[in-house]
C-alpha cells in the first residue's frame, strides 16, 4: 500500500514508519521540518512538505495515496494551559483532521476500486476521569476539555465516511517508550532514587507497549472491519502505585517519594489533573479483531524497553 502520514516524526510515527518500510509499504510523509524528516527516514520515505493545520498543495498528494494515518498533534504537555495553547491543541487535532478529509473526499477511492481508509489518532482522554469504573470503545464520553475535543477529533475524521472512506481512530493511552513521553520524563527521578507515586496513587494508568501500539495502528490499516473506536491501550491497566512499584523493581530501585497532587498541580496548572486522574481503559475492540498483545502486561513491557 501507499500510505500517507502525518505526524510521523513524533514518538510513534517514527517507530510506525519503520515498520512500514519494513513490510514494504510505499511511505508518504507530511512535515513542516523536511531536512530533520530526511535525517530520520533517508530515502525510505518520500517527503511532502506542508503545515497540516494549513490547507495547501500537500493535500494534493494524499490522491495518489491508498490511505492516511492521521497522527499529528500537539503535544498536551508541552506547556502550561492557558486559552492560546488549547486553541492550537484544538486546532493541531480538529483543523489538520479536517483538511485530511477534505483531501480524501476529493478521491476516496483506490485505483482499484476499493475504499481508502484513514487511521486517525485520538487519546483515551475522550472517556474523561472515571475512577475505577472499566471503559470500553462503547462507554460514553466524559465533559472535561480534553474529552470534548476528543469528541471534536473523532467527528472531524467520521466526516470521511460520507464519501466512503474507512474510518478507524485509536484511542491511545500511555506510550511506554524509553525515547519519549511519560516514561522516558520517569526514568531520571527513578534513577535517582526519587521515584514513586503521584497523589494518592489510586489513579488507573492505561498504558501500552509502543511495539503494540504501532501494530494496532497496522491493524486498523489491513483490517476491513477495523471501523470506529479502537482502545490504543494494553489488555491489562494498573494503578499509579501499582506501576511505579513496577517501575522501581525493574531498575532496581525503591518507589517511595511520594509526589502529592497539590505540588504537581502547582507545577503544573491545569494539565496536571490529567495525571493524577486517569482512567481504566480495555482494548475490547482490538481483542474482538484478533490482535494478540505481544506484551500485556506491565511487567513484561518494563523489562523489554528497560533492560
């Protein structure tokens, strides 16, 4: 296939990439950055240079393309929130989605008559905090800011359906990742022996493995019956205490130091409350499709990524 993608500099586009050079897909990358894009994917990518909040001549190139994976969006924690910086989390996820299908509805349609698909990414932030209550693709969304422009990004992709395009969206939960996000900002503390539990540490972290996260993405690719919400989250969620016991045992160090909400919020701002709230979240759907987790469960993830 010739796929197209966006984002694919990111934590989990790189890793994406790769494995689609590796199964032989033909790579079309959207960046705002060509020369970083062409260090980290060489000639294994063609490269289209274009801004996806921005609609341009970029979008000319998805025709060509059998598919979309819409991963591009900016960072949540990047900074403090404030009025400017959720307009442009808005945007970077709402308006780049939109200006993909608007490319798409120009030629939804495969040269040999067959639906295009788009794999959107959204976040398991669309279930909002939920304490231990189990979530599934079907349960409702939650009311917070981050949950309703979660809403706001899934409809903008289901605008493709009109047209006849597949549309699959995964929700992502925690990335583990040596390389970026939220473990890799863990590992200094931990290794300092600073490491332990945020707030009161009864908080459910929905996390997965980056080598499943990408083949759940595939999966939505290949598969026909992929349609809808897929959770982008391990079979097996654990608590914050739960995890940072984890954590600690697999680098050989204790879990103690105790972070109460309060100082992170302070730190912080508004974002904070993502932490030390969370949300229990089960893969239902990509389970139902026949995906087999390769790591499902914390402690078999810590210890590939970590050791």
């Amino acid at each position: 296939m010739r796929i197209f993608v966006t984002g694919a500099t990111g934590l989990v586009g790189r890793r994406l990439v790769w494995r689609l050079h590796e199964r032989g897909d033909q790579i079309v990358v959207l960046t705002r950055r060509a020369y970083h894009a062409a260090q980290l994917f060489g000639n294994n990518a063609a490269l289209v240079e274009g801004d996806p909040i921005r609609p341009g001549d970029w979008m000319k190139a998805i025709a060509d393309c059998d598919g979309v994976i819409h991963l591009a969006g900016e960072n949540i924690f990047a900074r403090r929130w404030n009025a400017d910086f959720k307009k442009l989390l808005h945007d970077s996820r709402v308006l780049s989605t939109q200006h993909v299908v608007e490319a798409l509805r120009r030629r939804p349609m495969r040269a040999d008559g067959q639906a295009k698909v788009l794999v959107n990414a959204s976040a398991i932030g669309y279930y909002g905090p939920r304490g231990d209550e189990e979530l599934t693709e079907e349960s409702a969304p939650g009311s917070d800011f981050l949950a309703q422009l979660c809403v706001e990004w899934e409809q903008a992709a289901r605008a493709a359906e009109s047209a006849g395009v597949r549309v699959a969206w995964v929700r992502v939960g925690v990335v583990l990742d040596k390389e970026g996000g939220a473990l890799a900002k863990l590992l200094t503390p931990f290794r300092l022996f600073a490491g332990g539990p945020v707030g009161n540490g009864q908080q459910w972290m929905s996390w997965i493995h980056y080598a499943d996260l990408v083949s759940l993405f595939l999966l939505a690719v290949d598969n026909a019956q992929a349609k809808g919400a897929l959770n982008g989250t391990a079979p097996n969620p654990v608590t914050n205490r739960e995890f940072s016991k984890t954590l600690g045992r697999v680098l050989h160090r204790p879990a103690l130091t105790w972070t109460p909400a309060l100082v992170l919020r302070m730190a912080l701002g508004e974002v904070a409350d993502l932490i030390t709230t969370g949300q229990r979240v089960l893969p239902k759907r990509a389970l139902e499709l026949g995906h087999s987790f390769q790591y499902p469960t914390l402690d078999a993830a810590l210890t590939h990524i970590l050791t």
